[in-house]
C-alpha cells in the first residue's frame, strides 16, 4: 500500500475492522459501513489485494501494515478533530467534517498542529487517539 493514496472508504473499512478488533465477519463490516455484501466483498479483496487484510475463515483480519494504517487514521482524525474544535466548531459536528479531510492534511502539517496543541491523546470526545476500539471517528 505503501505509496498509494487512500480513500476515506478504504479508510472507514480499515478502521471498522479495527474497531472490531481487527476481525471481522463480511455481515458485521456491512452494518458497520451501511454497504451491500457485493459491495463490501470487492472492497475487502482490493485491500487485500494491497496487503492490507487477509481472509481467514468467515472472518476478514487487518494484517500487521492494515492494523498499522487503522491505528495511525485514527490518530489522524483525532488531531484533525482537535484542530476543528479549537477553531471554534462544536465536537460533532468538527468529528464528521474531520472525517472528510483527515485524509487530505499532509502528514508534516499534522504533526505541526499535534506538536502544537500540546500533543493530545485524546480526541474532543475523550477517546484515545491511539486505540482503535475506543475513536470517535465515524464510519460513514
């Protein structure tokens, strides 16, 4: 994956599985995403495809890089969300703008802004930044 850029749908499937621990059955991803089964099916196989994810019986798990990828989206988003809310913009509604651009924000200019407000490893809402089973981060 390395090199390649990432969508916020790649991102949301990534860190659905990293919510869940990083496993996960194809019924459980499409709740999660609000996708159809064909729809889910195809965007696994393509991270898949990129080393991301691996199938392991009924269940699809991040691999070491996805779980790696998820944790630091998360990371992004928290930062991101902090920076929305210092500016002034209520925590839900600077959590799913951030959603939208945490992505867009080069990695220099972040760590900037994280240095900045004093580090935080907490997002707005209380959740670690750090731990994908507790993020606020939307998944859709």
């Amino acid at each position: 994956m390395r090199g390649k850029a990432l969508s916020v749908r790649d991102a949301d499937y990534l860190t659905a599985l990293a919510k869940n621990g990083g496993r996960a059955r194809l019924k459980d991803v499409c709740e999660a995403l609000g996708v159809a089964k064909p729809t889910a099916c195809l965007m696994l196989k393509k991270l898949a495809s990129d080393g991301l994810v691996r199938k392991d019986g009924r269940h699809y798990v991040l691999t070491e890089e996805g779980m790696a990828l998820a944790t630091h989206i998360l990371w992004r988003h928290g930062v991101t969300e902090w920076m929305l809310v210092k500016a002034g913009l209520p925590k839900e509604e600077a959590c799913a703008i951030a959603r939208r651009i945490e992505l867009l924000i080069p990695e220099d200019a972040l760590r900037k802004v994280w240095e900045y407000m004093g580090r935080p490893s907490v997002c707005p809402c209380g959740k670690d930044i750090t731990n994908p089973a507790s993020s606020c981060r939307p998944l859709r």
